[in-house]
C-alpha cells in the first residue's frame, strides 16, 4: 500500500530526475535559474516538513529551517541578476 | 559562511561558474541524491516504527538507511577518481575549488552522520528504544535529513545551475 511517505519519497525521486535532466539539457538563463531555485524550495520544503515533520514542531524551529531554503534561493536569483554590482562591492581593490 | 564562500566565487567568476557543470558527472551527482534522500525514508520509517513499539522493524529500516547511505562515499569514490584521472582538478578553475571545497564538506558531515546511524543502530537492537523514549533516534533522523537538505542545495548549485 502507498502511503503518505511513500507520496513524498516518490516526489522527491522525480523532482530530482526532473532536476538532473534539466542540469544534462537546460542553458544558462533566467527560466533554468528560477525552475532551479525551485526545486530547491520545493524539495527543501518537504524534506523540512514531511521527513523531519517541522510542520509538528515548534514553529521558531521550524522557521530557523525554512529561512535557510528561502535565503539560499533569493541570493541565487541576486548573484544572477546583479552579479556585476556584488563583484564590485566584494572586489578590495 | 560555507555558501557564502560559493556565492562570492560565483559572481567573480561568471565563466567558470557558466562552464563548470559540463565537466562533472551528472548522473553521479543524481545518484547520491536518490540515494540520500531514499536513505532519509528510511530514517522517516525507522522512527515511525519506534513509535508503534516495532523495535525489530526500526533496527531493519536503519540498517536499509545505514547502506543506502554508505552507497554515497562509494560512488563519491568512483566520481573523484574519475575527475583525477581526467584532470578535473582545482587548477582548471574555481569553480571546481569552489566544488571540492563544499561537497567534501559535505562528505564529513556525511561520515559524522553515518557513525551516529551505527549508533542508534546497536542501541535499537539493544532495545534501548522505545515508543516512550527514542529521542536518540529521533535525533539522529533529525541529522541525517539535515545533510539531505544541504545535498539539495549542493546538487542544485554544481550539476545543475549555470
């Protein structure tokens, strides 16, 4: 019988195959960049809510967790589109 | 700050960061994602099992989460020497510095997280667990899922994104 962690387990399964096909076939660009920052919101989100079961937990915790699969695709999406400005803010010379 | 490390090296060095993917192993990287994260079901039905007072079918779900997670370093194995025997090294650009630097990271993490399943492991053999008290276990879940979401991010950052 498929149960509700057999669901998630085979979502993650196809999220990553879909992932791996888009890395073997997918060009550098806006549409591959932001289906990428996704799949990492997306997996990250269940791996957080249905594997470790944050959605039961204390919700300070929960959002510590969350914060970190938010924060990681934002500055994604900001080193793609101002990538130039942080090069001049980061360079020391 | 590890991540903080990849975004700075990926704005300075937009070509290499472009490039980079091409040379790495997709399918690996896809592997000991399916891999980890099948291992973490596992973990999911190891604790499930504990909570019902199956302490024989928790101790097989780990043991299931032991080896799916021992397929990683192997295939990590495999992958590395690949790269060396082909020139895949940190001289071909930061990209790969950047790449070595985070996922042998990773990798220790891995290991650290591996031990702790050994441990839970015996102690649930033991009957040191039960539907009362399993935090130990819980805990360990709680690690090795933990590394599941880094690898997400990992996977996504060197194999895929460009």
């Amino acid at each position: 019988m498929i149960g509700h962690t057999e669901k998630i387990w085979f979502t993650l399964m196809a999220l990553t195959i879909l992932g791996a096909l888009l890395g073997e076939t997918g060009n550098a660009g806006w549409p591959l960049t932001l289906t990428v920052v996704a799949l990492i919101f997306i997996k990250g989100g269940i791996v957080i809510d249905h594997y470790m079961e944050m959605r039961f937990a204390n919700q300070r915790i929960r959002n510590v967790l969350r914060l970190f699969i938010t924060l990681v695709p934002i500055l994604v999406i900001v080193s793609f589109a101002w990538g130039e400005e942080i090069r001049r803010l980061t360079t020391l010379n | 700050m590890l991540f903080t490390a990849y975004f700075i090296a990926r704005v300075h060095n937009p070509e290499s960061f472009l490039n980079g993917p091409d040379k790495l192993v997709t399918i690996a990287g896809t592997t000991i994602t399916l891999f980890l994260l099948s291992s973490g079901y596992c973990m999911v039905k190891a604790v499930n099992a504990i909570r019902c007072d199956q302490q024989k079918s928790a101790f097989r779900w780990i043991i299931l989460a032991i080896m799916l997670g021992l397929a990683y370093p192997v295939v990590k194995y495999f992958e590395l020497n690949w790269y060396i025997q082909n020139g895949v090294n940190v001289d071909e650009g930061v990209f790969y510095a950047a790449y070595y630097y985070l996922t042998l990271n990773h990798l220790v993490h891995v290991t650290w997280g591996l031990m702790g399943l050994f441990f839970v492991a015996f102690r649930t053999y033991t009957g040191a667990y039960t539907s009362e008290s399993y935090s130990g276990l819980e805990a360990a879940a709680l690690y090795w899922h933990v590394t599941d979401i880094l690898w997400i991010v990992l996977f996504s950052f060197f194999y895929i994104l460009r």
